[in-house]
C-alpha cells in the first residue's frame, strides 16, 4: 500500500490523511525479517519528526505534518534501531 509517499489505506482514504505510525511499522517490520529498508519509507519517516521532538501522528498527502506528536509512531520509530530488540526477534 506505499504509494510513494505513505501508506495509502482506507483508513488514510477516508481520512485524508497518512498515519504517522504506518512508515514505522514497515521499517520495524523489515529490520525483523532481514530484509532491506527502503530509503525512501526511512526518509518519510523522519520527514515527520515534529520541530519540538517526536513523530507526527499523521501527515497530509503532501507530506506536510498535522497535528502533535503521537507516542505509537515516535516509540515504533525508535524501535527500529534498538539492535537488542531485533536480535531477539529472530
């Protein structure tokens, strides 16, 4: 469901809007299973850090952030680099 710019489902469809949580859990997801990040879903990820610290909880389809920081997407963002954590997964 990537379209390029986030994770385009009916949720973001009917929402209008992409969840900030989405590029995070890709990420996360791919360093578990070994296989390779895409740079650009890494990119849009941090695109979304809010200036004042943490992950947008959403964004718009021109990747511009709305709202505060949520806490799912800026702690699913942060578990991607811990090393302990992925190594116990697999």
């Amino acid at each position: 469901m990537w379209d390029g710019k986030g994770i385009l489902d009916a949720e973001a469809r009917e929402k209008n809007r992409y969840a900030g949580h989405n590029p995070a859990l890709i990420l996360y997801v791919s360093r578990v299973l070994d296989m390779p990040i895409n740079q650009q879903i890494e990119a849009t990820l941090w695109g979304m850090q809010n200036p004042g610290g943490g992950i947008a909880a959403y964004f718009d389809f021109e990747g511009n952030v709305l709202g505060p920081s949520c806490i799912k997407a800026t702690a699913m963002a942060l578990l991607i680099y811990n090393e302990d954590l992925i190594a116990r997964m697999l």
